[in-house]
C-alpha cells in the first residue's frame, strides 16, 4: 500500500507532450505579437472569441515560442468547441515549459477521458507542482480529484483515497462559487458519489474506521439515493467486530423512517439476525417497532412485513407474511419475498404458501402464479402437482395462469372452463374467470362469467366489474362502473390507481390526477401513485406540466428519501440518452437480489444490449450476471430471454438461440418464442423463418385482441390485406378498444402502406388495405394527421367513385384534428383534379358543399367554377340537381351576381343554374359543353330566354339549322324584348337571313322587324351602346343596306369599344390572363379596322356573309 508519495515516484513522465520548437521571433516581430495579443485577450473579455481567434493565430504565427499565446489560442478555440485544436495548442504550451496548471489539468482530462490513465496522472503532477496551484483552491481540488481517479486506475488505492478525499474536504463554498469552472462544479455535484467510492476503496483496503468516515460523509451529502452507503457501513461494522453496533444503525434508519424499511435493508437484516449474535434482539425490537406503528398505512406494515421474514426464523416470519398478506392480497414485493424465501427445494412449502393465498383470494391466484415462475425453480414440479390437485377455484385459477404462462393455453382454458360461473359467488373470482377467459380465447366463456358478475349488486361487484371490464377492453363501460362503486370503504389505494387508469384510458386525464391525488392521500408511502403523476404530467403526458411534476417528485423525496421510483426514472433517462455506463450502476441498485422488476430488467438488458457495439466490458459484465441468476433459477423464462439478447448482441446468436430452443422444448413459453423470431430475423438471417414461426405462433394461440393486432401486422406486411382485415374483424370484439400498444402496432403497419407499396401489388390488395383503414377508424383509434392524410390519398387513388366514403374520412379527420377539415378537403381535391375523369373530383366537392354545415359558400362557388370549367354536360346535371337549397344557390348568386334575385319556382332555379354553368362555360371557349347545357337548361325550363338566346346564337355563327335558331332566339326576344344582346342576336339572325329592312304587309304594318332596326334598337339601348359587337353587326347590316357613312360611323365605335375591352383584360402572362379571349378581341379590332380601312379607300368592306337580300 503506497502512499501518494511513493506512487508518484513510481509514474513516468508524460508522454504527450512535443519537443520545445526552437524558433526564435526577432525583438520586433514579438513585440508586434504581444501587441496583437493583448488586443485578442480584450476581445476575449468583450465575448468575441471568433475575433479574438483570429487575432491569437496571428500572434502565434510571428512568435511560436510564447506560451502565454499558446495558452490564450486554446481559450479560444475552447470556448468555439474546437477541442483538438485547444489541445494541441495547449500540448504546445506545456512543451515551451508554461507554469500554470490549468493547462496541464485540462491535457490530464482529455488523456482520462481516452482511457490513458498514466498519461493522465503525469500531467496532473506536473499541474500539482506548479508554483500557482495554491492560489487556486477549487483547482486544487480539481487537480487532486482526477490524479485520485487516475490512480485508482492504475491500481493505487490507498493513493487515490488519499488525493479523492483531500479534494472532497475543501469546503462546498469554495467548490460552489458563482460562477464556478466546469470541473470543479462536477465535482461538487458528485460528492456523495466520490464520498462513497473512498469508503469503498478504504475498505478494500481493510481501513474500516477511515471507511466509515467516508460513508458518513457521503450520507451528509445530497445525492440521488440517499440510502446507497447503508449495506457498505454496516459491512465495515461487522469487519470491525460491532454487531451491536451494525443492527442498531439498521433498526434507527428504520425507526426514522417511520418503518420505511428499504428492500436493499432486508439482506443485511437477514445476515445479521442469523450470522451474528443479536439476531433474536433484533427480531423482538423490529417487532415491537411494527406494534408501535399499528396505526401506519398498508405501505408500510409490507416493508415491515418483509423486515420480519429477514430478521426472524423462516417460519415464523413466513407466517407473520402470510397473516399480513390475508389482508392484503395484492401486495405482490410481500408475495415475492415470500416466496424467495424458499430455496429451489423446498418447492412444496412454497406451493402449500401459494394455494393457501389463493383459496383465501382466488381474484389474485394470477398473480401468485406470474410470481411463483419468476421464482424459476422446479416449475415443471409445482405444475405437475397443481395438475394433480386443484380442488379449490383458486387452485384452478393458479393452475390455469400457469399452464397460459407457459404456453399450454388450451390446457388452460379446459382448466378454467371446469369452473361453472353460475355456482361462483365472489365477484374477484368472476372477475379472474373473465381475465382467464379472454386470455385464453374464449371469449364466450369470459361473457357468461361476466354476465354472472352482472347479477351482483354489491358496491365491491362493481370494482370487480370494472376490472373485468377493462381486460374485455371495453374501457368506458369499466370507468363508469368503478366511478360509481369507489367509496369511503373501498377505495384502496389500488383501486384508485385502477380508477386512474380507467379515466387516462377513456381520456379523462383530470378525473384520473384526481384519483391519484386520492391514492397519495390514502398512503404517502406507495410509490405507485407518484410515478403515475409524475408520467401524467411529464412531456407526452396528458396534462403536460413541468412544474406539477417536479412538484410531484417533491412530494415524494420527501415522503420516501431514496425512492425507487425517482432512481428508475432517473435511469431511464439516462438509458434515452444513451448514458449506459451511468445508468448502469443506478438500475443494478435497483435490481432486487431475488426477483427481479422486469421494468427494470428491461431497461439494463437494453442499455447492454446498446453498449455491446462500444463497451463490450460493460454487456460482458451483464452476461455474466444473467449466467449467474439463471443458474440459480434456471427455469426463470425472464432471465432466458435477458441472456439470448445480451449474447445475440455480443455476436453470439447461435448460443442465444441454442438456450431459448432449449426451453422451448419444455414448454412453448410465448415470450421465449419472440425472442427466438427476434434472433432469427435480426442476426441470423433468416427473415422468412421468423415470419413462419410467428404466424403459427399467432395463428395456433389464443385468439386475443393483442394476437389478433400482431397477426394482422404480420399478414399484411406480407400483402395479405382481407386476412389481416378479417382477423380482426373477427378476433376483435364488438365494443373493445384497442391499447395504446396495440393502436401503435396497427398504425405502424398502415404507415408503411404508401401508394408506391400498395401500387405493387393487386387492385385486391390496395382495396384490403382501405378496409382496414376503415375498420381501425371504426375501432376508435386517434390517427395522426399524417395518417389520415395517408389514408385519404389511397382512398383519392383506389376508389375515387365512392364519394361518400371519401366525405365520411375527410370529416373523420376533421373530428380528430379540427385544423384539417380544410385542408384534408383540399387534398384530396387535388389528388382528383389530377385524373383524366374529372367526375369524382366534381362529386366530391358537390356533396361536400351541399352537406357542409354551416354553409361553405366558397366551396360552393368552387363546385359552380370547376363544373363549368372542366365538367360536361353529366356534372352540371349533377350540380343542378342537388344544388337545391335555395340558401345555398343564394351563397352561390352573390359570389356571382351579387344582388341577384332567385327564382320563385325550383324549376325555373334549376334552369338558371344549368344556364349560369352554360355561361361560364362558354366564355372559356367550352362551346360544345355549353350547348349540351343550354339545351339542359331549355328542358328544365322551355322558354327560359337567355339560354334559348344563347344557344340559338352559337347555332347561328356554326352554321346550325336556321329553322331551329329561329325558334330560340323569337323564344329569347319574346322573354326579354330591352336586353340588347338577345335584340342584337336576333338581328344577326335576319341578318344571315338577309332579311336587313322590315318586312311589312300590304297594311304597313311591320310583320318581321329586319336586322337594320332591330340593332339601330339594340345600339339603343342601355347595355347595346358600348356593346363592340351590336356596333360592329350594326356597321355591316347598314353597309349591306347601302348607308355607308352610318355604316363606318358604327365601325369606329366597335373599333373603339374592342379596344377599351382589350385594355381592361389582365396582363399578357400573368396568373388571370386569358389568352383566348384576347385573341378573339384582337381578331375582332383587326377585322373591324379592315372594314374602316376598305371603305375610307372606296374599296367593298369584308362585312359578314348573309343570305339573298329580300324585300
């Protein structure tokens, strides 16, 4: 054992260090250096290190042989993250012989922190050598805090406690200035930790009384579990001959505590009531303990419970544990003490103990089965046995759990099925039947028990409804059932955290803190209730509040000092953050010596299995403690499956597998058999026979909503889409709920159905998949917005016809997630307007518009708009036809005719409809679609005088029967004699006729008003005189008539009026330009200046075709 001293000595000098560079600076050049190097330190105290950077390369450039600039640069670089770069800088420093130690301290961490220990320890001599390390005590402490490290390393322990505890003693003040470095606040924060590994390493080295000191002062540091140094100080005490003096430190801790005795207590109770020679004083003094605290809650009188098994004879501890438990039957840590207390052959005591609880209890004979196979000694014995003699109905229940454990669910549902619920009276056993039963499969049988529950009236029937209830998954019915059954009498602490589930389930999150603000109430010594609050209002949780939950976590410091629960959460964020080496020592405190919390296993076996790839020592170290627990309870399934992943994870797959087929044997353990899909898809290749095991696995098990999600993940990851749908269409009962675990399975699987997938695959497939969209909606399951947004675009590209259904997914998206009504709409607009066949698009839209409350009438206008822009003659019939709410079609007449009046009757509403698509149609250059609806228009209303006028004028200028366009337009002038257009339309009619001047009879009388009167009427009127067209027909019918000059009088208006009309159309090329329309006016202006031209020359106009004049 050497002293700091001598192991000093023995330590090379460091070997990182560079050759001093020889390079001289002239007297000039360093005197320019040390200028820029002061204006770089300014820049340094101003916060501009970027500058300040640049400033101190200069310098180093033009003196190299300064260590003060290269102490300056590596500040720099420091305080940009550039860490190689302050390290060489500083290796530079050090090598030009700088005395300061801080720049040796900070080259010694990087050489730790690269697990070069000695390395590390030579430059921290160096740093305690320099003449400045005095002044700087919280360095000095620093210094000597990580030399302690290094040489504990190296294997000088007596030196590293001496350096660890010479650091720990400088006062916190000095450690925890205001604005302390890095280091030295790190070390402040890690006292207990560092207090407690210098007890350690004293007593390694056999110098418990220094020991004891340690963990004396690591007891009065603040530290995470401040429980941590008890078992190591009473090791010390027992070494040191005080016995005595050992158990009364254990009985004050628990006396303090108020009977909180902790778990990690209970071995060291055990050695010292039946290792040593105060064993039965001990025993008496903690019974006495119990009697002084009858009053205490059920918490409490469990640790005490569990004390007295460790501190007293097995068998009368055994009976204390079963009195306490006939109380209270669901305590599993009293159950599972209980039974470790049994060794591997004493198998039949243990099942004596367990039959005993559970025709007591037989509701918690589950749980006394789950915990007899985590025991993992002589399963197949106690099976065998229950086999043989299950007489009670809580031996059935134990007997039934077991064979389910183990996979023999078929055995276990004959077991349970032998059970009549019509002679069962106890509402916990039905209430098990029920849990058996939908375990198992027969759902039928779960359904007649809890028809027999039903009959119970009792306020406890209720509770053990709501249970039953919630493993059917029918998760609001048991909510209402256990919020009207909770009383004064019955509310237990764990029925208040069922209740609390309930409500989180059925999304009452502030019923459920409420119930567990109950629970605290009720015990403040239960962990359970905090944690659920603390997860309720952590980030993801329902009622989100940082505040509540560190209040919360408060709360129970104080009520429980070294909680488990705030160690456990404290290790799974380090797990979350990929911390494994320091969470690995949190959760192996919390790792119990004889059953272990399989929440807790999880997490170590993951941060193994993680570190396995970069700290192979550290999943070694885990291997070797999973060989050991199973060897001692090698029928231990948990354990089997915790090896096979940490040995797959540290490439020994083969042997994983090896071990999980070599249970599997015995019995077809469901868990062991993941494990080996698991094994078989992730390391050893073999994706297709993972697959094939599972579906017989799923396929041959029981048939429960969990199977029945895995079952449908797995078919239709394969493309069997229907088989997944009918899977759970028919596993699946009316009325369940899916579990968040569940609902996450199926959305995972419908994630991965993108369109390219599915596009792959048959028409059949993609319709598969829809359905099972459809059915997980149906189901209750929150979707993400990506999700239904996923959804709706394979329903847009699968079924585009089915509008209905296309509007009942868009408006389930909407209820979920009401900021996507819009645009859920929109996209599937979109994915429609894309298709050659516009129909489903226009569909789509009009049974949104025409359902939509409350009325949307932008919507509706779009309807109108695409309709007329792309529709035919089928989707304005359509729009006619449902458009029929005179609210709406008044929406619509606003945006389009603001103050437009609506037709008294519905047919004549419905033919200004078809006649207003018509319209639009026809000034974007859709003539033939126009037409198919004008004449729609015209058998919805016969007569109605702007489609008849509409309609005859596009048959006048295509050369159409002129029989038929005189019938239309006489229809329109009749209906509307004053309107210029229909005047103007009826004139060009004449015109083609060649009918220019009135026909009159032998009377004078006009008989056929002739096209030059009827346009000099049109020119006339109101909405004719700027009207280019009626100007223009009117020129031609008046040259034709042989008045010239009236004639090019009219041009010039037309002439003048097309080019008004073309100077208010929008820019060529912007988003409203409409290229048609301006080339019609500019051929129309060309046209009109031609004629004007021709006649100013005395040249023949080219004035518009007509028929023989007549008289």
């Amino acid at each position: 054992m050497l002293s700091v001293d001598e192991a000093i000595a023995q330590l090379p000098p460091p070997s990182s260090i560079p050759s001093a560079s020889s390079e001289q600076a002239d007297p000039p050049t360093r005197l320019e250096a040390t200028k820029v190097y002061s204006r770089a330190r300014l820049r340094l105290l101003d916060g501009k290190p970027a500058d300040a950077l640049v400033d101190l390369e200069t310098a180093a450039r033009m003196d190299p042989a300064s260590p003060q600039i290269w102490r300056e640069l590596a500040k720099s670089q420091i305080s940009l993250g550039r860490r190689a770069g302050a390290v060489a800088s500083l290796r530079q420093a050090a090598a030009l012989g700088i005395d300061d130690p801080e720049v040796y301290a900070i080259l010694a961490r990087q050489a730790l922190q690269a697990g070069e220990p000695g390395e590390s320890a030579a430059l921290l001599i160096r740093a305690r050598a320099s003449s400045h390390i005095q002044s700087d005590p919280s360095l000095s402490a620093v210094v000597n805090a990580d030399l302690g490290e290094a040489l504990y390393r190296l294997g000088y322990l007596a030196a590293s406690a001496t350096l660890t505890q010479a650091a720990l003693e400088v006062p916190p003040q000095v450690l925890a200035t205001p604005r302390p470095r890095e280091e030295a606040a790190e070390l402040y924060r890690r006292r207990a930790e560092l207090w407690h590994r210098t007890g350690n390493t004293w007593c390694r080295l056999a110098h418990y009384e220094r020991a004891l000191q340690a963990y004396e002062q690591a007891d009065a540091a603040a530290s995470l579990d401040p429980g941590t140094t008890i078992p190591y100080a009473i090791f010390a005490n027992l070494r040191l001959g005080r016995s005595a003096a050992a158990a009364m430190s254990l009985l004050d801790q628990i006396k303090i505590a108020r009977g909180l005795a902790e778990d990690r207590q209970i071995p060291l109770l055990r050695l010292l009531s039946r290792s040593t020679q105060v064993g039965d004083l001990l025993g008496e003094a903690l019974i006495r303990v119990g009697d002084e605290l009858d009053d205490a809650p059920p918490s409490i009188h469990s640790r005490l419970a569990r004390v007295m098994l460790a501190a007293t004879t097995p068998a009368r501890g055994r009976v204390l544990l079963i009195d306490f438990l006939r109380e209270h039957p669901s305590d599993a840590d009293a159950v599972g003490a209980l039974f470790a207390s049994y060794t591997s052959s004493e198998f039949g005591p243990r099942l004596e103990a367990a039959l005993t609880l559970a025709r007591h209890s037989p509701a918690h004979a589950p749980m006394l089965a789950d915990i007899l196979l985590a025991c993992g000694t002589e399963i197949d014995a106690t099976l065998a046995r229950l086999e043989r003699d299950h007489a009670s109905p809580g031996a059935v229940l134990l007997l039934a759990r077991l064979q389910l454990r183990l996979g023999h669910h078929q055995a276990a549902a004959s077991s349970i099925t032998s059970v009549d619920p019509a002679l069962v009276e106890d509402p916990g056993t039905l209430a098990t039947l029920v849990d058996l039963g939908v375990s198992t499969g027969r759902w039928d049988y779960a359904r007649r028990s809890l028809d027999r529950l039903n009959t119970l009236e009792s306020p406890d029937a209720g509770l053990w409804r709501a249970n039953a209830l919630r493993t059917m998954q029918r998760f609001d019915e048991a909510y209402r059932s256990i919020a009207r059954s909770l009383n004064a009498d019955n509310a237990s602490v764990d029925w208040l955290l069922r209740a609390a589930d309930l409500a989180a389930r059925v999304s009452r999150p502030e019923e459920a803190r409420a119930y567990l603000q109950q629970a605290v109430a009720r015990d403040r010594y239960d962990e359970r209730a905090y944690q659920a609050l603390i997860e309720l209002h952590s980030p993801g949780g329902a009622l989100h509040d940082d505040e509540a939950a560190i209040g919360v976590a408060r709360a129970l410091r104080q009520a429980v000092e070294s909680s488990r629960v705030i160690r456990g959460l404290s290790a799974q964020e380090l797990v979350s953050r990929s911390l494994w080496s320091q969470a690995e020592p949190l959760l192996l405190s919390l790792l119990d010596r004889e059953l272990e919390s399989p929440a807790v296993l999880e997490l170590l076996v993951t941060a193994w299995e993680r570190a396995a790839a970069s700290r192979d020592e550290m999943a070694s170290r885990g291997e070797a403690l999973l060989r050991e627990r199973l060897a001692q309870r090698p029928d231990s399934a948990v354990l089997a499956t915790a090896l096979a992943r940490v040995l797959a994870a540290r490439g020994q797959a083969k042997e994983a597998l090896a071990i999980v087929d070599d249970r599997l044997a015995r019995h077809p353990i469901p868990e062991l058999s993941r494990v080996k899909e698991h094994l078989l898809r992730e390391f050893l290749d073999d994706a297709a026979q993972a697959d094939r095991l599972a579906a017989a696995r799923l396929e041959n098990g029981p048939r429960t909503i969990d199977a029945a999600t895995e079952l449908a993940t797995l078919l239709a990851t394969q493309g069997e889409f229907d088989r997944a749908l009918s899977t759970i269409a028919g596993w699946v009962p009316q009325g369940a709920s899916l579990t968040p675990d569940q609902a996450s399975r199926l959305l995972a699987l419908l994630a991965s159905l993108t369109p390219e997938r599915l596009a792959s695959r048959s028409p059949e497939a993609a319709a598969g998949a829809m359905r099972l969209f459809d059915l997980v909606v149906q189901m209750g399951v929150p979707m993400q917005p990506p999700m239904h947004l996923l959804r709706l675009t394979l329903l847009a590209q699968s079924t585009p016809d089915e509008t209905a259904r296309l509007l009942e997914a868009i408006r389930q998206t909407g209820e979920q997630h009401p900021q996507l009504s819009r645009a859920a709409l929109g996209q599937v607009l979109q994915l429609l307007s894309a298709a050659q066949d516009i129909s489903p698009m226009l569909r789509l839209m009009g049974l949104a518009a025409t359902t939509t409350n409350p009325i949307d009438a932008e919507l509706i206008f779009e309807w109108f708009r695409q309709t007329a822009l792309r529709g035919d003659l089928d989707d304005a019939r359509h729009l006619v036809e449902h458009l029929t709410d005179p609210p709406r079609i008044e929406a619509l007449l606003d945006r389009l005719s603001p103050g437009a009046i609506l037709p008294a009757s519905a047919a004549s509403s419905a033919a200004e409809l078809a006649y207003l698509v018509g319209n639009v149609m026809a000034a974007v250059d859709r003539d033939d679609q126009a037409m198919d609806v004008y004449r729609y228009a015209l058998t919805l209303q016969p007569g109605h005088g702007w489609s008849s006028n509409n309609l005859g004028y596009m048959l006048l200028e295509r050369g159409g029967d002129l029989a038929e366009v005189e019938r239309l337009l006489l229809d329109a002038w009749k209906s509307l004699p004053h309107d210029a257009n229909v005047t103007d339309s009826l004139a060009w009619l004449r015109y083609k006729q060649g009918i220019l001047n009135d026909v009159v009879d032998e009377t004078g009388r006009v008989i056929t008003p002739g096209a030059v009167s009827l346009l000099r009427q049109a020119a006339m009127l109101f909405d004719g005189a700027e009207n280019p067209t009626v100007q223009d027909h009117l020129g031609d019918a008046l040259w034709a008539a042989g008045h010239q000059d009236e004639a090019r009088r009219a041009w010039e208006a037309a002439a003048r009026l097309y080019a008004i009309e073309l100077g208010d159309l929008p820019r060529a090329g912007s988003p409203d330009d409409r290229p048609s329309r301006r080339a019609s006016l500019e051929a129309d202006l060309t046209r009109v200046r031609k004629k004007l031209g021709a006649a100013e020359a005395g040249l023949q106009p080219a004035i518009a075709p007509r028929g023989p004049i007549k008289p």
